[in-house]
C-alpha cells in the first residue's frame, strides 16, 4: 500500500490541473443530480419479530381503514385564553378545520374531536387525529401542504393550532455548529502550521469533501427511506475527519520539505506515510459505521451508511485532492511566518517541545498517572449505571417548533400520557368468545394503575379482532409508562389462558420501548464486534499482544464515561443550563451504539499516530522508555491538534435546538476529549513504561502467521533512502522503485 500510496501522491501533485478538474466534474455533476431530484427523510422505526410490529402487521390486515403502518399527525387546536372551543363563535371554525383535514391528499382517517369527546375538560383545547394512507417517507409535497394551510387558516379564524406526529417534518436546519466548528479548526490549524497557506489546505478539502458527501447523501434519500438525522451525522463526522486526515497528511509533508526533499518527492513520500495511517484509520471507522446495518433498524443502517459514505469520501479527498493542492503550493506550505519564537526554536531543535516534556513527565510518574486517569474516568461512569435509552418523540423537539407546541398543549390539556396513546389489540381468531376477551381485556386495563383512560373495544368487520385505546397517565418516555407497557404485556398471559385469546400493544409509544429495548440487547453484542475488530487490527498493525489489550480497555474506558456524563446532563439534568438542555429524558437509544461506532475509529486513529512513532524508535534500538518520548516528539502535536478540532467540530452541535443532534455533538465531543488527552496522553504512555519490552511481547508462531502491515511506510522510506544514496534495494520481484521524475512501466511491489 504505501508504494501505491507514494506513486499516487507523485502523480496527483504532478497532474494537479487533471486531478482537480475531475474533482471539480465530480462536484458539478453531483449538483446537476441533487437539483433534479427530491430527497426526503423519516424517522419512523419498525423491527420485525417484536409484538409491537406483530400487532401492526395484524392491524394492516384486519383494520386496512386504520393504516396502521401510515403515518400520523395530531393537529391540536387551541382557543384564545378564557374562551372555550365549544362556544358558538369558535366550534364552526374548527369544525371547518376537521374538513378541510378530511380533503387533504393521502388522507385515510380522521378523528373528529367534537364527536369522539377528544375535547380537554375545559373546553379550550380540541385534538383530531390525522391518518394517512401511506408512511411518512411516501408523503406528498401537497399533503404536507395542506397541513401548513390548516395551520394558516386557523390562524385567521383566531386559534392557535399546533401539529405533532411524525408526518410533520421541520426543515429547519441550522448551520451555526458547523461554522463554530469551523473557525475553531481553521484557529487550531494556524497555530499548528504558523502559516495561512497551510492552515487553508485542510479545511479546503474538508469543505468540498463534505459538500460531495451531503450530496450524495441527498440523492440516495430520493431511492431509499432516509433518516432524518443521517445528514447531520454525515457531516458532523465527515467535516471533522476530513480536517484531521488533511492535517495528518500536510504535517508530514511539511517534515519532508525541511528534510530538504523536493516538492514532488515530498508529497510522495507524505502520502506513502502518512496517507497509509489515514487509510487504516479511515477504515476502522466506516468498518464500525457499515456494522451498524446487522442490527436490523432501518434508521440505524441509513445513518450508518450516510456517514461512512462521508468517511469515504473525506479519505479519498486527502490521497487525491490535498495532495493536487499541495502541488498549487508547492514549498510556501512549509511556511511559518505566523509562528512564534518559541515554535521556531522547536522546530531548529533549540528547545524542547510541550509534547516531549508531558511524554518524560508521564514517564518518571508511570503508576500515579495510570491510578489517576482510571480513577477519574471510573468516577465520570458512575452515572452510565442508571442510563435508560428511549427514542426521540415530540417532547425532545426544539422549543418553539410546532412538534413542541403541540406536545406541551395536549400534556396541559388532557394530560402528558395522552401524546403517546397505547394500541391493545385482542386477537381473539383463535377464541371461542370475541366479545368475551375483549371485555376481559378491559377489565384487565382498569385494574391497572397510571392509566388515565381505557377506550370501548372497537371490532373489525369479522368481529374477531378487537382494538382497545389507552392513555398513560406518564408521559411516553417516562419509566412509569415502560413499566405499564410491561405489565400489560406480563398480565395478557392470563386473558390469553382463560379465553385463548393473544393481546398485544402496540402504538408509537409501545414501539419505541421496544426499538429501545432491542438497541440496549445489541449493545453489548456490538461492542464484542467492535473490539474484537479493535485486537486484531492492532495485532496486525503493531505486532504485539499486549498493545492491541491496551487499546480495546482505553477505548472502553472512554466509551463508559462518555455514557456516564451524557446520563449525568440529559437524564439527571446536572448541568443542563450550561449545555441548553432544554428538558431532562432517556438517552436516545440510537446514540450509545453510534458512540461506539464512531469512536472506536477515531481511538484507534490515535493509537496507530502515537504508538507507532514508540514501536519505529524500538525496533530501532531505543530503550522502552526512549520510545515513548521519541512517539510523543513526532505525534503529540499532531494528535492534540487533531483532537481539539474533533471536540471544536462536534462541540459546535451543541447549539443545535434538536435534542438528538445535541447529545450526539456532546457525546462525540466528550468522547475524544476523554479518548485523546485522558487515554492515549496519559493512560497509553504510562502502560508502555510500566510493561518495558513486555509491551511489544509477541508469540514466535503468532509472528510467523501474521501478515506484514507497514502501516508507516517504514520500509518505503528504507527503499527510497538508499535510492537516493545511489544504492539499490531489491524487492521479492527483483524490481526497485524507479528514479524521481520518472514512472514505471509496471508496478513495482516492495518487500
């Protein structure tokens, strides 16, 4: 890889024009492709085998009129305060309303508030539900329409009027975070490379990378059911990797500038390094994110894919595009006019830098170190004990946006159960008596607490399949409500012993708990998965047992107190003014699985910067000790640089008013900070001196069957050193890599 890696680099830096007009194609034709198609998003989750998508799955058959499986929208309808919808100036416009519902497009149902008593007590507030024939992803254009312009006409009539229910999409969007992140980055940067021009080059790539993923990412949600969050995600990782593997990629080049190569040889030499750590780094990351899709959630695997396709892309742009850019700049990336003194004096060996001084201080303080960072991050996952997932639902919309309103007017008008109703469905074709079950099914619902209302049995045409409404007295995230879901389901035992009857619930509520609870089971399986992945990966890369052991426990030790700080500020509320926490909740059930997706690839990208530089210092005769300083001296700025435009760029999503888009920002942020400048700063150096050579400790027979990685172009940098000394190094082809300037006929493979 690194041979191809280097070629690659010589020829995008040669034929800069050709690279960057193709990029520059890529990017038009992708905007003439986006511009004539439609995208759409959804947030509707099904998962076969639970009885949730059972009950639905029998609703669809035996209710058709009730489009189980379409999707929905409350339409809360408020008078002025001190009057009452029932009075005779208000009632006929909300009826109005009612039909104009009644004709909007893919309507299958609506539910009128006047005759089904859907009416709060004191008369202020009315609530139709709205049904349509088709799920949320095929809503029309005009179907949407005609949502807004009820909103619009009651308005007029002067009532408030409120909508909730997943088919309403906001498309608001706000781009605050991404231009905070931004700034941070480009800030970093400057202060990194001491120069505009080497500053610019990352965040350039980064730019039109992202811009070519979200694309993307727009144009296939026009093929297939699209997460509504999927976007955001791809950018949020793709802008912050994108950034990172250029700043790896530029920091090498400007090394082999001063190491006195040519431009041309120098941006070889940077890609068949540096770029071969990218592309590990860039493939553990969509690894993790791709395995998103064997849990078997349609959201989960599109938000996988979204964002993996951004990593691809980003990791493309560094080995093509950068080093193009590169070619435009040629030596004035290796610039420095706005550094200062002290950094000047690093760089000509005059003083040692902060990087080598935490190195040689962890080093003398090995065991305090490693006793304190475990501690503290033990400390910091306390909270993860007490974490409860849920999914999102109109309580965590943004303040202010008609999915709130609507949630907020029907808790003070009816109660805060009655937004996430309970569908119990009595599957009585196997009873002798319908009627029978599902009068005891009832009876059943009353005897059972925090429920505020139990609705008559309505039949289906065969009259052997009933449905029985009831309103939680809790709101639907809340743990009383999962603990009624699951009394009902453990108490259905005896109806279905006594009248041979099967009851089931089911509802949007009843399918969160359910997504949920099958998300918390997946955890511990994917986390298995994932740190499997992690050992071999790392055995391969560093040829060591204990360093790839190492890793995997740093890795989970900053994943646990990640969970533990986002229970700490999202469920208990520590903080949450702070952070613009708006409500306190569950942790959405998505995010523990995409956190450790996501930063299982950005540790092991760390991992492979820092240990590598210790494991090339060993191998070449420098004591246990010495190569850890010697691994700090060539990465620690790189990594800290790194790891504070990471938490800048996720950080920056904190502004975001989606409660989902929040704790993902905070929960990436926190991760980086805990993985980067706790694990691989503190806990790795102090592991490496304790264990001395034990660390890179490897079984004769497992060196024999591993495969060779040379994942820091070490051997391409033996090769094409004793090139230019004039010497010649043989490979197992009998071939050697070809004078500068000039391309082979055929590749040349490297021992």
């Amino acid at each position: 890889m690194a041979t191809f890696l280097y070629r690659l680099g010589r020829f995008a830096f040669r034929r800069r024009r050709l690279v960057l007009l193709a990029w520059l194609a890529l990017l038009l034709a992708a905007g003439i492709g986006v511009s004539s198609v439609s995208g759409s998003t959804t947030d509707d989750f099904t998962l076969p085998g639970t009885q949730s998508q059972r009950a639905i799955d029998l609703l669809e058959k035996e209710f058709p009129q009730a489009a189980a499986s379409g999707a929905t929208a409350r339409v809360v309808i408020e008078a002025a305060d001190g009057e009452r919808l029932t009075a005779a100036a208000h009632k006929p416009r909300a009826e109005a309303l009612v039909d104009a519902l009644r004709r909007a497009p893919q309507v299958a149902n609506v539910v009128d508030p006047f005759s089904s008593g859907l009416v709060s007590a004191s008369g202020t507030i009315a609530y139709a539900q709205v049904t349509y024939a088709v799920p949320q992803a095929e809503m029309s254009t005009a179907a949407s329409d005609a949502l807004r312009e009820v909103v619009r006409q009651g308005a007029e009539a002067g009532l408030t009027v409120s909508l909730g229910g997943n088919a309403v999409v906001n498309d608001r969007e706000s781009n605050a975070g991404e231009l905070i992140g931004l700034l941070v980055a480009a800030f970093v940067l400057v202060i990194t490379f001491g120069s505009l021009v080497a500053a610019g080059l990352p965040l350039l790539s980064a730019i039109a990378g992202v811009g070519i993923a979200l694309i993307g990412v727009t144009i296939a949600s026009s093929f297939v059911d699209m997460a509504s969050n999927a976007r955001t995600l791809a950018l949020m990782l793709g802008l912050a990797v994108a950034v990172d593997y250029a700043l790896f990629i530029v920091s090498r080049y400007r090394g082999e500038l001063r190491e006195g190569h040519k431009p041309e040889e120098a941006a070889g030499r940077a890609l068949g390094t540096a770029g071969s750590a990218v592309v590990f780094a860039g493939l553990t990351v969509i690894i993790a994110l791709v395995g998103l899709s064997v849990i078997g959630i349609a959201m989960l695997t599109t938000m996988g894919l979204a964002a993996a396709f951004a990593i691809t892309i980003a990791v493309l742009v560094a080995l093509t595009l950068l080093p193009a850019l590169l070619g435009f700049t040629g030596t004035r990336v290796a610039g420095s006019r706005l550094s200062t003194p002290r950094m000047r004096a690093i760089q000509r060996g005059r003083r040692t830098s902060m990087g080598v001084r935490w190195g040689r201080f962890v080093a003398r303080h090995p065991g305090k170190m490693l006793l304190a960072s475990v501690a503290g991050l033990g400390v910091l996952a306390l909270p993860a004990l007490s974490l409860r997932l849920t999914l999102p639902d109109d309580s965590m919309a943004a303040p202010g946006s008609t999915q709130r309103v609507a949630y907020d007017t029907l808790s003070k008008g009816f109660g805060p159960g009655f937004s996430g109703p309970l569908t119990v469905v009595v599957d009585a074709r196997g009873s002798d008596d319908a009627k029978a079950a599902a009068t005891d099914t009832t009876a059943m619902l009353d005897g059972l607490g925090d429920i505020a209302t139990v609705r008559p049995p309505v039949f289906n045409q065969a009259g052997d399949v009933a449905l029985i409404t009831v309103v939680p007295g809790s709101s639907p995230t809340s743990r009383a409500t999962v603990d009624l879901v699951a009394e009902i389901r453990e108490r259905s035992g005896t109806v279905e012993k006594d009248s041979g009857a099967q009851v089931m619930v089911t509802g949007t509520t009843a399918v969160n708990i359910d997504v949920s609870a099958k998300l918390g089971e997946a955890m511990v399986p994917y986390l298995a998965i994932v740190v499997g992945l992690a050992l071999i990966l790392l055995l391969v890369v560093f040829r060591s047992v204990l360093v790839p052991l190492k890793a995997a426990l740093g890795f989970l030790l900053s994943v646990v107190a990640t969970l533990g700080v986002l229970v700490a500020v999202f469920q208990w509320g520590w903080l949450k003014d702070l952070f613009g926490v708006d409500e306190t909740a569950p942790i959405v059930s998505l995010l523990p699985i995409l956190l450790i997706g996501v930063v299982f690839g950005l540790a092991m990208d760390y991992e492979v910067f820092l240990v590598s530089g210790m494991r090339e210092a060993y191998v070449h005769g420098a004591s246990p000790t010495e190569a850890v300083v010697t691994g700090f001296r060539h990465g620690a700025r790189v990594v800290t640089a790194a790891a504070v435009i990471m938490i800048s760029v996720f950080a920056g999503f904190l502004l975001d008013d989606v409660a989902l888009v929040k704790s993902i920002g905070m929960g990436l942020a926190a991760a980086v900070l805990f993985d980067a400048f706790v694990v691989r700063m503190a806990i790795v150096p102090a592991v490496m001196t304790l264990l001395q050579d034990r660390a890179w400790w490897l079984p004769a027979w497992l060196d024999r069957v591993l495969p060779e990685v040379d994942i820091e172009g070490e051997k391409l940098r033996r090769v094409l050193d004793a090139r230019d000394r004039g010497g010649h190094v043989p490979t197992p082809a009998g071939q050697g890599l070809p004078p500068i300037g000039q391309e082979p006929a055929a590749p040349a493979p490297l021992g």
